[in-house]
C-alpha cells in the first residue's frame, strides 16, 4: 500500500484554505448571525400547508425559477432577464468567479465569502483596507483598480461587519474607471435610509447587484438573486447548477414577495428596535456603537473577550468580531423582549468588568 496523506492530494489552495466557520453555540437568545427574528411562524399555518402541499416533491423545481424571478422583477422593478436565483448569494458569489475570474478586488473587513471564494477557485484576490471611518479609501482602491485590472470588485453596502453605507460618489468612481464589474452587495439594503444602485442598473452595464431574502426572515430557505444587465446574467447562467433552488423555497419565497407589506412591516420593526439599541448602548460607560444601517449594530468595549462570555454565561450570543476589527463586537437586532434581554445583559457585563 502507498504511503501517502490524502492532504498531499488536496490542491494548493485548498490546502491553505480556513473555509467559512458557522458554529453553533448553545444559547437561549441567538443574536450572532445578522438572522431576521420574524420567520414563517408570523404567517397564517392554514396558508403555508396549502403551499407545502401543491409543491410536486416527487418532480425536479423549476430549473429557471421562472414564477420567482417574475415576483423578484416586480418587487426590484426590473425584468425577470435580468435576475438570476441562487441558493443565497454565496452561490452567486461562486458563479460570478468561475464566469469571470480574477484578480477580486474588495475592502476589508467586509464579507468574508468574497476572500473565500476566490481563494477556493484558485484565483487571486485583492483586498484595500477601509479608512478610519469605514468609508472606501477611494485613492488606493483606484490605484488597484489600475495597477490589477480586477475582474470582478465587490463592494458590501451597508457593509458587514461594520453596518455603514459606503459613500456613493466613491462607489461611482469605481463604476466608471473600471473595466471590470462592480458587483453592489446589497443583502442589508432594506434596513438602510438609502435608496441602493438598482436605479442605475440601466445606466452602467457593469454595475451587478446581489440581494438575499436571508436577512427578512427566509434564512434557512437559502434563497439570493443576482440582478444585473442580460449579457451578464446569460453568462453566469451557463455554470448555473442545474436545479440549483429547491421547489419549497421557490414557492415560499414568491409568496413573501407577494405578501410584501408583511415583510416591510418586520423590517419596521427592526429599525425601530436598531435606533433604541442604539441609544442604550450610546448612554452605557465603556460601550461605543457604531451608527448601522443594517440589521446589526458594530460595537467597541474595552474587553471583547470578558464582555462576549459574560453574555454567554447569561445565554445571549453575539459576534466575536475582535479578530477583524480590535476591540468590537457585533449584535443582530433581535425581537424587543430579547433586544432588553441583551441590553441588561451587557450592562452588567461592562460593570463587572
């Protein structure tokens, strides 16, 4: 027999990968993976069991999500040739590389799958610190833009970790001295005071947008779009995996979208509890938030370590983010009782520490 390690098989690239980590961790309020609190449980059961039973479980989906993509057309404005669904939007993420390749170019911290992907396909990939303000360093992402002629340049906004909106005069920079496609990740676009890029779609064919239903309450249907010019979205169509979004997700997404007012209604309901986090976390001594207009909030304390297991202990589960960015963590906006839960879970901790 040979006398070998299956790792000496695995490609470069993957050998030297650290994949996306999604642990779970035992806890009574779940506030560490930017998850909407409000999911199917807020719709009428009568309705979801009329759904679930026209579904054919026993035929292939639809391998183009023809019904979503005209439900997505109408709720984004745009025509169904121009989306494409995937199975969230790290699939799309994988799709956009393999059509197009590299060098990606994006700012840091940001989404890690960017950085991930890339690696995994072999492609070489980019990344330009952000400034002080967690705003594009606009001269040095040029100076990449020149010097690397990217492919592709994703840019998170509002970004994660951090929760702000890049400033859109520096992202139209970019848009026009590249030659690249500027793909505007825009997951936690409904949270935001700003109006996004889909107006402009028509304007720059290398502009491409991603949006997920994963942050208004449909995380665990795993279900994102890539919105973009038709050239573009006939491409990436190519490497599409055939069948890629099952049949439940396709027929509860599309009646989400149908039942809009609902969704809008949580998302309400999620920025008002931002702003009153917010606020409180603003009055406590040793806590400094960052403004967010996402459904999480960035914050800094003078222990991440202590103050994250203090929660713990109380059964509350926030993002470590101190790793990335020093000193912060991160909290999803959760339902009010858990919101006040958290809240004086954290004011504890801090005053212990």
């Amino acid at each position: 027999m040979f006398n070998y390690r299956i790792r000496d098989l695995v490609k470069s690239n993957i050998r030297n990968l650290r994949g996306y980590e999604a642990r779970e961790v035992p806890c009574r309020i779940k506030l560490d993976a930017n998850e909407s609190p409000y999911g199917l449980r807020e719709w009428d059961c009568r309705k979801i069991a009329r759904l679930l039973r026209a579904v054919k479980t026993n035929r292939y989906p639809d391998p183009g999500a023809e019904e979503l993509k005209r439900a997505a057309g109408k709720t984004f404005g745009v025509s169904p040739d121009s989306i494409l669904t995937g199975n969230g939007s790290d699939e799309l993420i994988y799709y956009l590389t393999i059509t197009f390749g590299g060098p990606v170019l994006y700012p840091v911290p940001t989404f890690s799958m960017y950085g991930i992907i890339a690696q995994a396909l072999g492609e070489q990939s980019v990344e330009i610190p952000l400034d002080r303000a967690f705003d594009i360093e606009i001269e040095r992402m040029l100076k990449a833009v020149k010097r690397e002629s990217p492919k592709l340049i994703f840019l998170s906004s509002p970004n994660n970790p951090t929760g702000n909106c890049f400033s859109v005069d520096r992202i139209m920079r970019i848009i026009e001295k590249t030659k690249g496609i500027v793909i505007v990740d825009e997951a936690y676009q409904p949270f935001s005071s700003k109006k996004g890029f889909l107006p402009l779609l028509g304007d720059y064919k290398n502009l491409a947008i991603m949006r997920t239903m994963s942050k208004v309450g449909l995380a665990g249907l795993r279900v994102g779009f890539l919105i973009a010019d038709a050239e573009i979205i006939s491409e990436v169509n190519k490497v599409r995996l055939p069948f890629n979004l099952n049949s439940i997700s396709q027929a509860i997404a599309v009646e989400a979208l149908k039942d809009k007012g609902r969704l809008d209604s949580n998302i309400k309901k999620i920025i008002s509890e931002r702003g009153r986090i917010y606020k409180e976390m603003g009055a406590m001594s040793g806590i400094e938030p960052f403004p967010s207009e996402a459904n999480f909030i960035l914050f800094k304390v003078r222990d991440p370590e202590g103050v994250y297991n203090s929660l713990l202990k109380k059964g509350i589960l926030v993002r470590d983010m101190s790793s990335i960015i020093k000193g912060c963590l991160r909290v999803t906006v959760g339902r009010p009782a858990e919101n006040t839960a958290f809240l004086k879970a954290l004011k504890e901790a801090v005053s212990d520490l």
